[in-house]
C-alpha cells in the first residue's frame, strides 16, 4: 500500500494551546450533522465531495471515537437507533449550504449474537460500498488494541488493499488507548504499523483525550488536499 500523507505535526502536550491547525480541523468536524440513512449503497445519494468511512467491529469504540471527534455527545448513537444498527449513516462535514465532506458511519461488524445470514448480508453490503463508493476518499478502521485485528478486520483488510494501493487514503485508530501501559501502547502501535501496510495508525482516547487532535488533523488533510493548513 503507498499512502504517502504530508508529514504529520508533532504531537501537542497536555496543557499547550492548540495549534492553528488543530483548532480548523475540530472546528470543521464539530460542523457535522446527519444527512441520510440507508441500509445499502445503491440507496444513498451520489456525492462529489469526499467521504470518509469508519468501520469497525461491535464494541471498537467507533461511535465514542465520532461522536469526540465532532464534539458532539449523540452523533453516531443516531447510528444505534433501532433499525439504522445495520445501516450506513451519512454526516455532512461543512459550513451549512457548503458541505465539503461527509463522514459515512458503517456498522459495527462481529457482533456474535447476529444471525449468520444476516453476518454474511451484512459483509456483502460492506465490501460493496468499500470497493464501489466512488466519492470514497479515505477509510478509518477502529480497533480495540487488546484485542487485535479480528478475522472480519483482516477481510477488511483484504477487501479495501487494492484501492488503497491506488490511493486511497486509510487511516487505523487504536482505540481506548487509555486501557493500556505505555509500553502496551508502544507495542501496538509498532504491530499495527507493520499490518497497515502502509497505511496511517494513531493511538486515541476518548477518556484522555488522547489522538484527538491528531487525527483530526489528519482528516482534515484528506478532505482538503488542495488547501494549505491554518498557519
Ligand atoms: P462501537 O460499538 O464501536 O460504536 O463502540 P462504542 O463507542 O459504543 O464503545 C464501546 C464501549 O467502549 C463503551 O462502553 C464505551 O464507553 C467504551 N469506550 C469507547 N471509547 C473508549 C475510550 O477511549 N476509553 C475507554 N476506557 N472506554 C471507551
């Protein structure tokens, strides 16, 4: 895989003001409100803007992750609600009447108690959009560190390659980063960057606002090639 992203800020200590940077991207995500719902990619509304997916297993940490992010408590529990937990939910990013990105929230694979057939509809739903959405700019992949890539993960893995390979921008969050040592920490993230194969790998915490800043940063980059940072 050959993401070669711009060189990453350094990371801001507790207690530092907020780069100028980092101040545009949060202010851009806090921006997010939902645009649609649909249970599968032939009813969702072509777009030109870019869009960013986030996927993971049940339980990763993905809506906490949107939902710090944004800066926005009830975010991607819209994405919890009966009958949108299979869903792909939609959030527009932007000044409103200027939507320039949309997060695509993609629901949480694994969970054991699914019916199998619902399991194996839900993976075709998935790969479908990974390897057919065309506005698909970047992929986020939450992951809970204590418990690795799952079997599903590396399908995932195996599925989203070739449009990485092409370009396409992806990005692993390691999750509840707070539940580990530092040395734990250390270690995954240096797994992590040898299965990514390429791509980008942060460690995060909603709890100690940990990666927050630096992979808003990041998403920000991706949304905007075109445009310089805030100085
Ligand atoms: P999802 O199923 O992937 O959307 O996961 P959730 O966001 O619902 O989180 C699953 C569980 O992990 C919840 O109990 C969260 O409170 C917990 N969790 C999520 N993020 C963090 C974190 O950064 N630190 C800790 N300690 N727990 C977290």
């Amino acid at each position: 895989m050959t993401n070669s992203p711009k060189a990453a800020p350094a990371p801001r200590h507790a207690g530092a003001p907020a780069q100028p940077q980092a101040v545009q991207a949060l202010g851009w995500l806090h921006t997010a409100r939902f645009l649609t719902t649909a249970p599968e990619l032939r009813f969702l509304p072509a777009l030109d803007v870019p869009e960013i997916a986030f996927v993971g297993r049940s339980n990763a940490g993905k809506s906490t992750c949107i939902n710090t992010l944004t800066q926005q408590k009830q975010l991607a529990f819209a994405s919890k609600k009966p009958g949108r937990t299979q869903h792909i939910n939609l959030f527009a990013l932007g000044k409103q009447g200027a939507t320039d990105a949309v997060l695509a929230d993609l629901p949480g694979y694994g969970y054991a108690a699914v019916p199998k057939q619902d399991k194996i509809r839900w993976q075709q739903v998935m790969a479908n959009y990974l390897v057919t959405r065309e506005n698909l700019k970047a992929i986020v992949l939450l992951c809970d560190p204590r418990h690795g890539l799952t079997e599903l993960d590396e399908v995932l893995l195996e599925v989203v390659r070739p449009r990485v390979e092409e370009g396409l921008k992806f990005l692993v969050i390691l999750t509840k980063a707070d539940k580990l040592t530092r040395s734990e920490a250390a270690k995954a993230l240096s797994i992590m960057k040898l299965q990514a194969g390429g791509g980008e790998v942060r460690l995060f915490s909603a709890t100690k606002r940990t990666g927050i800043e630096d992979v808003a940063m990041l998403l920000w980059q991706w949304a905007h090639p075109d445009l310089e940072p805030a100085a």
